[in-house]
C-alpha cells in the first residue's frame, strides 16, 4: 500500500526530529536518490510502488553510480549531498528516511531490497541482520536518542 505523501514526510519528520516537513523532505530525497542509484529492476519497481509519488519518482530515477557504495560510503555521500552535514548527522538522516522506508515496504520486500544491496544497509534499515555487525563505528546506531547538531 502506497503512503500518503504528508503521512510519509510525517514520520521522517518525527523519527529525524526535524523542526519542519521541508527539512524532512530535503532529507528524503536525498536518501532515496541516492540509494535508487543502487537498486535494480523489479525491487525497485516494487519500492517505489510503496513510496509517495514524487519519492518514488526519485527512487526511479536516481542520481547515477559509478559502482555500489558500501553502507560507510553511503554515509559519506549523504553527508556530502546534504548542506552542512555531517557524517553523524547524515546517519540519522539516513535512518529517519531508510526506516521509515521499511515499514511500508514490509519485511518480504526489504528483504530482497538488501540482497541488492552491499552488506551493512541493513543496519541503516534499523533493521539489523543477526551476524551483520557494522564494518565501522560511523555506521552503528547513534547512542544518542537525540538528533545531532547540524555542523555550521
């Protein structure tokens, strides 16, 4: 079932605690951008089906990759696209956008959806496989139940 986009950018904005649906959305484009580059045939197909329409637009046609990006370099260019971020920062963006993605793709499509992908993305998923620890501390959960401050 398809979520509605002001439901959708709702639930980014509460998991991220971001201060408005814009910065909600910047954060959600990015993420699904990024990780479309990253995801082939039916799946992604099948993703954007469950996203709002103008995110699955994006999820569709997704900003080009030259080869896969590890969960660490996923991160990092997150951090890059987004406007004074950081790696901590682009983590919990990361994590607003990419759990609030696996809830409406459902456990059988995420499952698929991380076969595409390099080991790792599961944890940015929050949706850890048992054996998969993560390859470096920058992509383990933040400890902090609070957002980080946005470098500036």
């Amino acid at each position: 079932m398809t979520l509605r986009w002001d439901a959708f950018l709702a639930e980014i904005q509460e998991r991220g605690e971001y201060d408005t649906p814009e910065e909600a959305e910047r954060a959600a484009r990015v993420v699904l951008a990024l990780l479309g580059a990253h995801l082939v045939g039916e799946v992604r197909a099948e993703l954007a089906a469950r996203l709002p329409e103008t995110l699955a637009l994006i999820l569709l046609n997704p900003l080009r990759a030259a080869e896969p990006l590890s969960a660490e370099r996923f991160v990092r260019a997150t951090a890059a696209w987004i406007d004074g971020a950081t790696e901590a920062t682009a983590l919990w963006d990361i994590g607003a956008v990419l759990s609030t993605t696996a809830d409406a793709a459902g456990e059988d499509l995420l499952h698929k959806v991380l076969i595409q992908l390099p080991p790792g993305y599961d944890l940015l998923f929050g949706r850890p496989q048992p054996g998969h620890a993560p390859v470096d501390a920058r992509t383990a959960p933040l400890p902090s139940s609070r957002r980080p401050p946005v470098a500036g």
